[in-house]
C-alpha cells in the first residue's frame, strides 16, 4: 500500500511557497549572477538558484512547468527520510542486526574477555540462524556510539576472514588468483579489483544473505580475467551465479541508515 501524499513540503531555511497542484512547496531562493534558472532537491528540500534580475512571475512559472518532476523528487526524499526514521537503531542490549541472511543480537557483558559472536566464516554451508548472540566486552550503560563502534569492528574482523575464504572458494573456478583480499568503507562501491590483483570489499556486505555477498565476489574476481563488463566478463560471472540479475536487484536496495 502506498504512503499518503504529504499535504506540504518545507526546506528549514524557506523564504518563497508556491502551490504545486495541491501540493505546497516551500523552497528556499537564492539569487545570483547565473543566468539561468536552477532547481535542486536534497535532505532539506527544494532549492531554486534564480538571476539577480528574475521575476516572481518567471519563477513560478518555471516551477510550474518543472512541476511533476519537482514533486517526484521530494516525494523521494520524504520517503528515504520515513524509511530511515524506520530503521534507526537504538544501539544498546537486544538491538538486532541482520547479518548472512540472520541476525545477530547484541549483548553487552563487560565480564567477558573480548566481544565474541559466532565464527562467520564457518558458518557458510547455511544463512546465520535467526538470533545469534553477540556479546562485546561493555557495560549494559555504554553510550550508543561506543556500542556502535565496538560492533562495527567486530562485523570488520569478521567480514575480512569471510571475504577471504569466499574469495579462496571461487578463484580457482575462475582461473585467477587475487594478490591481497582487503576491506573497504566507499560510499558508492560494493567492491573493486585492481590490475594488481588487489580485491578490496565493503564489510557492509555482511548485511546481505551469502548469495549476494557471493555475487559481488565473483564479481570482482572475474575482473582479474576481464578488466571491463563485456560479454567475456559477463560469461565468467554467470558461470558462478546464474542468478545475476537477482544479486544486483538486492544490491541496488538503499542500505539502512544505520549501515551508514
């Protein structure tokens, strides 16, 4: 079922509001010494950078005119801001966190010796159960940052023997062997292979179910065979995952906020 429309949207900083069908919108205006007009919508909302010499009735009627696409784009942004709303966390004892297609929860015991969860890279002939413990060495009052990170350079660790031995498992299938298996935190890649042979991988990839974590292994092993994405490429990849199409749907999925 689709959200409701919001009757209104509104940038922190507005100075201007126009009616958008029956949708307002109000939108922060700058002037400058541009010469054209220009619309931008981001986590804010709508920002219009206008020539110093523009007038009202042009402005709005290029709003106007840009009216659907206007629209479209803050619908988007209300909606991601909902879906983070959704899923933040309260990073403390019991948050759960999905993981290998599981879950892991968290337990905060400043008596054991070091955080401690399951072995995830043994535990790969089968997706995580659906609750596993993991405890880290903190006091049930932590402050949620510190939870937070603690966690992270738990999954860290993990991700890193992981990607290791998948990498391990599908090279010889692919004929090639990567000269170093390493972590990466980019913002807009899942992985990279070098013409050295380096394969880096984003450790957020743990929060996927192991076919997609596989998927982007293959992926980047099968450049060390074809450093482009032509039919060659492609063939190597299908010969490991025939279902391709599915991974890179579930990749294209917006992370959670809390991934961030």
């Amino acid at each position: 079922m689709a959200a409701p429309w919001p009757d209104a949207f509104s940038h922190p900083e507005a100075t201007h509001r126009v009616m958008l069908g029956t949708t307002e919108v109000a939108y922060h205006l700058r002037r400058s010494a541009r010469t054209t007009l220009g619309l931008r919508v981001d986590d804010q909302g709508l920002c219009v950078s206008a020539p110093l010499r523009a007038r009202p009735h042009d402005i709005e009627h290029a709003l106007q005119a840009k009216a659907r696409w206007i629209l479209a784009k803050l619908l988007q942004r209300h909606e991601r801001q909902r879906q983070q709303a959704h899923e933040h966390l309260d990073w403390g004892p019991g948050t759960r966190l999905p993981c290998l297609g599981g879950h892991l929860v968290l337990h905060l015991d400043p008596t054991v010796r070091c955080s401690t969860g399951p072995a995830l890279h043994t535990q790969l002939a089968g997706p995580l159960p659906s609750e596993q413990p993991l405890r880290l060495r903190l006091a049930p009052d932590s402050p949620p940052e510190a939870v937070r990170q603690t966690t992270a350079r738990w999954l860290q660790l993990q991700a890193l023997a992981v990607f290791q031995q998948r990498c391990a498992h599908y090279a010889p299938r692919l004929g090639v062997q990567p000269t170093r298996v390493a972590l990466t935190s980019a913002r807009t890649r899942w992985g990279s292979a070098t013409s050295q042979g380096v394969i880096r991988l984003h450790w957020h990839l743990l929060h996927f179910p192991l076919a997609v974590l596989d998927y982007v292994v293959v992926h980047e092993l099968a450049h060390l065979r074809e450093m482009n994405h032509g039919p060659a490429f492609w063939a190597w990849v299908h010969s490991q995952v025939p279902d391709a199409a599915a991974c890179q749907a579930a990749l294209r999925q917006k992370r959670p906020a809390w991934w961030r």
